[in-house]
C-alpha cells in the first residue's frame, strides 16, 4: 500500500477463509500479510480485501478430485456373482466404472460419492482367471477361482437287470 505520510487506512475482508494477518491498520505507506485457508471444494472460490479505498479480488482455486473405491480387489469364487462397489469422493467431483474384460459386467457414473453393482460370470474353465473394473483412474483387479472340472463319462456300462 503506498500513500502519502500520515494517512490512515484498515484492511477487510469479506469472507471468512482470508484473514488479515497482520499490517491493519496503518499509516503511511505499508505492507498487509493475509492469509487464507485451504478450500475443501473442488471449485473455485473468490474474496474481496479492501485496503483504504482500493479492492483487490482474490481467487483460489479448488482441491484436486481424489477417489477410494472399496473393496480394491476382488477374489469372487466360480461361480456367479454380483456385489456393489462404494465410490467415495468429495461432493462435485464425477467419476465412472466401466468393465474392460468380457465376463465382467459392470458400469455407473456419477458425482459425489456413490456406488454401482457388478456382475461376474460362472467360470467354466478349470483354470483361475483375472480381470478388470476401472473406476476414474483406480483399476480393481478381479481374481475368479477355478472352475470344477467336468466328471470324464464312463468308459464301461454295464446294465444289470
């Protein structure tokens, strides 16, 4: 702030995350420290400081998008199976769960925290197999249990009567 000697001026502001830290008020020409808080939105917000008479417009961004998706990992046994996955997120932030693996039926959308269900097909083979959901960003690995092996048919029948 520059002024001329002996003239008198307070700092403001209007929102309550940006504080005046020091500086206010003052005579003369000086320095104003102010401080503000983190914003725990994912949008942008803004604060007015009036220093004397000037306005100056302050504005911050918002916190990066951040996702848990729970559970991480699935381990379904060979059979069949559906369940539900738990998206946590901060309010405003959009998120989707697509399947990429055939077998795998699943897919959601939406902003906020939520949850989506999915479906795994009956494994037939008689080998364990692994495959994806991806959910904005995080990848849940999907471990299915070997199938049963189909009992070989008889070799030898024998009818009593």
């Amino acid at each position: 702030m520059t002024t001329t000697a002996g003239c008198g001026w307070t700092a403001t502001s209007d929102s309550a995350w940006v504080t005046i830290l020091s500086g206010s008020p003052g005579t003369g020409s000086g320095s104003v420290l102010f401080g503000a808080s983190d914003n725990p939105a994912t949008t942008s917000r803004t604060a007015t400081l009036t220093i004397a008479d000037q306005i100056f417009t302050i504005t911050q961004g918002g916190a990066p998008c951040s996702y848990t998706v729970t559970p991480s990992s699935l381990t379904p046994p060979a059979m069949a199976t559906t369940g539900t996955i738990t998206v946590t997120t901060t309010t405003g932030c959009a998120w989707s769960a697509a399947s990429i693996t055939g077998w795998i039926t699943a897919s959601g959308s939406g902003t906020g925290s939520g949850s989506f269900t999915y479906t795994i097909a009956l494994n037939t083979t008689t080998a364990a197999r692994s495959g994806s959901i991806l959910v904005t960003g995080n990848v849940i690995t999907v471990t299915q249990a070997a199938g049963k092996p189909k009992p070989n048919p008889p070799t030898h029948v024998r009818i009593i009567k």
